[in-house]
C-alpha cells in the first residue's frame, strides 16, 4: 500500500502535460455566495432572485445541486454598466 501512495507523490512531482488546463488560484475566478451580495449590494434576497428572472441581473452559476455563486467580474460588470447608464434601481419599472 506504501508503494501507491509513493506513486501519487511521485505524480504531483511531474510537470503536467501541455494539454492539461492548470488552474491557480490567479486564473479562477472569484465567486460570490448570495449573503456576500446581499451584503456588499444592500439588497434582499428577493430582489436578487427576481432581477435575476427579469434579467436585470447576472445568473448565478450552479456549483453543485445544491450550492450556488455569482462570478465577481459578472457583478462587477453590471455595476459599471449601471453607473454607466445612470440607472439606479436593480429592478426597472414596467418591465415584466
């Protein structure tokens, strides 16, 4: 069993090939739970949810069945489009 075990050390020693996607905590990008937008964005929960079916509002990606997150350039894109357009409010009246 040691020798498995050897194996694996010896597999992380080894340069990976130049068709393998590597992916270092600089390249990933940074993602946000609903509590940290609701925090840092001083909206509900509801707000959120319903600007996201509007499509006022970036769609969270599915990490796992039962976990979500919202990629921070996403978010922080829509914030720069909406100072841009001088829009203020998450939800625009009259659409539907």
């Amino acid at each position: 069993m040691s020798s498995v075990f050897a194996d694996i050390g010896d597999m992380r020693k080894q340069p990976a090939p130049n068709n393998a996607v590597s992916a270092t905590p600089a390249t990933l990008p940074r993602l946000l739970t609903l509590k940290q937008l609701r925090t840092n964005l001083t909206i509900s929960r509801t707000t959120v949810w319903r600007a996201v079916r509007l499509g006022t509002f970036p769609a969270p990606l599915q990490l796992t069945p039962t976990r979500i997150a919202w990629r921070e350039t996403d978010v922080l894109a829509w914030l720069a489009a909406r100072e841009a357009g001088g829009r203020h409010g998450i939800i625009e009246i009259g659409r539907r």
